[in-house]
C-alpha cells in the first residue's frame, strides 16, 4: 500500500505540470461520454422501430383516417373486405401514462418487440387484463397490477405479459413513438375504464389485396387510406435531424479527447525523460516508471468517466429522456476508446523512454 501511495502522489505530481491541459481533456472527455450514451440510444430506437416494421411487413399497412370514427371498421369491410384494427387511448391526458387497447384485430396483427415476456393469446384466459408494458413502468413480467389516474381513479387491473423493447409502441403519429410509461392492452370486455379523453385510430393491413394503391387509388389520393411507409420515413428523417447535434459533438469531442491524450503524450515525451531520470536516481525501476506514467493517463480518463456517471443518471431522469433513449452501453463504447488511447498514449511514452539507456537518462539530468 505504501509503495502504490507513492506511485499514487508520483502521479498527480507529473498531473500538476499541465493542470489546465488535464481540465480541458477531462471535460472534454465528459462531454463524449454523455453524448455517446445520448447516440447510442437513437440507434437503440431505430433498431426496435427497423425491427418491428420489418417483422410485421409495416410497408403493406395504412392508416385509415374516416372523418366519421363511428362506423370506420363497417367502411373499411365493405371497401375492402379486410379487417380494420382499432386503437384506442383509454386515458390520453387524465394519467402520468397511457394506457392504448388494442383490439383483437391488432393484438394478432402487431408483433409487438418485446425484451421479456411472451405474446398475448387472444384464446387464453388471464387472471386480469392482458397487456404489455414499457420497462419505465417498473414491473416484471407475470406480475397482476391496479393502474390508476392522477385523481386516483382507477383505469383497471392488468396482468403484464411482456415487457417492450426499448419502449417503442405504434401510434398514428409518424409510426412509432418512445414512451416510457406506455401500457399495451387487450380489453374484449371492457374492463378498462375509458375517460373523456378516449380516441381511436385505425390501420389496415393491405398485404392480403395485391395492387393495393393501384386498385384503391381515388380512397387514397382523397387521403382516407394513407401509407404508413411515408410517416415511417418522416418519422426516421426528423430522428435523424434531432439526434444529429449529438451526433457532431459526440465525433468532436472523441477526436478532441482522444487526440489530446496521444498530444498530450507526444509532446511531453521530453519532460518525461527528464523525469525520469530523476527517479532513477532515487533508486526507482523502469517497472516503477512505467506504472507512474499509466496512473496518470488513468488518472484522464477515470476522472471523467466517474464524473459523467452521476450526469448521465441525471440525464435518465431529465426531460431530455421522455424522448430520447440515454443508453449505458454508449458510455461502454465510449470508456472502451477511451481506455484503448490510454493503451497506446502509454506505448508512446514508453517506447520513447525505452529509445535511451540508463546512462543517457542520467547524463540528460546532469546537463
């Protein structure tokens, strides 16, 4: 423990030198971290969202969009022929989550992603309602759950089937949403209490009707059966717009912080050697000196990577996340670069102090 004290205070001597240069990489390091996690996680998002549109072939569904909701299914079976799916909110704005109640139609088209857990069989009988649910929500799969509204009415009791991947759910705007308290439910006697608040919205699969937007042309140009795949391909363009910003910074600040650790290590070479010397003189080994230099490059980027913990636990609970998933593997990612330039900014250091034999590292003190 002595000798690792030692090395310890060795260390933050050589970090006092360049204390400004140590400051600006820290923060710098702080920054691609936090934003790599911000990063990591729309891509997270776009995975789910890619995933479940192509297991649910998504690029053969419409929306319908009647001006009359109250026979929307009854048109759309005479039209054409097939079975509308049925949205419906059960308490859009009187709770601190929504709870969405798939028919059955809906429940047997959408394969829902899902983390844990299985999918809802129309045919079996639940202890309560059968539903899936987003993890912000906090339960586990297998778990019976009363929700309630804001005012403490209740909305129902609800049995958790699964979990969903990374909170992403289907919705009528721009395809699929990320909600962090999001219930999934399928309710055939409406044990689900519906407020004021309660909307519908419907889609159609249209994989059945070959030519389905040759043949329905005139319903679709009037703007009553509308593609999914172009609010899917909004959607996916206005991620790419909000999440670029991060993006940029992420890439500027691991360049900043990566290069200025290699500078860092280049350009102190010759300050190095003159220190080395110094401990040689004191008795020190070239072990000591090799594992003095990695605890100050340790030092960098560990300082930082602590730092960004609490901040990134922040940003989990923050506005920010209502929106955006804030993924902890991008933290991974981004202290594994960060400890890759600490391999090599130590290689440096050390194949450059390796360049001179002992005598020559004393004779440089000396002169």
């Amino acid at each position: 423990m002595d000798r690792l004290k030692k090395y310890l205070i060795a260390a933050l001597d050589q970090l006092s030198g360049s204390a400004v240069l140590i400051v600006i990489l820290c923060i710098e390091f702080t920054v691609m971290f936090c934003c790599s996690c911000i990063c990591y996680g729309a891509l997270e998002l776009y995975s789910t969202r890619q995933k479940m549109y192509e297991h649910n072939g998504m690029d053969k569904f419409y929306y319908v969009r009647f001006p009359d909701s109250d026979n929307t299914e009854e048109l759309v079976k005479a039209q054409t022929g097939l079975d509308a799916m049925r949205f419906t909110y059960a308490n859009k704005t009187a709770s601190d989550y929504n709870v969405m109640v798939y028919d059955k139609t809906a429940i047997d088209r959408i394969n829902v992603v899902l983390s844990s857990g299985k999918r809802i069989d129309t045919e079996k009988s639940y202890p309560a309602v059968p539903c899936y649910m987003t993890s912000g929500m906090g339960y586990r799969t297998g778990e019976t759950v009363t929700l309630k509204n804001a005012d403490e009415s209740p909305i129902g009791e609800f049995y958790v089937c699964g979990i969903i991947e990374n909170d992403v759910v289907f919705s009528p705007n721009y395809g699929f949403d990320y909600k962090k308290q999001f219930v999934i439910a399928y309710d055939p006697e409406d044990k689900v209490s519906r407020d004021q608040f309660a909307m519908h919205f419907y889609a159609v699969d249209t994989s059945p009707i070959p030519g389905f937007s040759e043949r329905f042309k005139p319903l679709i140009d009037e703007k009553l059966y509308q593609s999914f795949d172009y609010y899917y391909s909004e959607r996916n363009k206005l991620e790419r717009d909000r999440i670029l910003p991060y993006e940029l910074l992420t890439i500027a600040f691991a360049l900043l912080s990566l290069t200025g650790l290699l500078s860092s290590a280049v350009l102190s070479v010759e300050k190095i050697r003159g220190t080395v010397g110094i401990y040689y003189m004191t008795g020190a080994k070239r072990r000591d000196v090799y594992l003095i230099l990695f605890l100050k490059n340790l030092m960098i980027t560990l300082l930082p990577a602590l730092v960004s913990l609490p901040v990134i636990t922040y940003l989990r609970s923050s506005e920010l996340a209502q929106t955006t998933l804030i993924s902890y593997k991008g933290y991974l990612i981004a202290a594994a670069a960060a400890f890759t330039a600490l391999i090599i900014s130590n290689l440096i250091l050390i194949a450059a102090i390796s360049r001179k034999n002992l005598t020559d590292t004393l004779k440089r003190v000396q002169t």
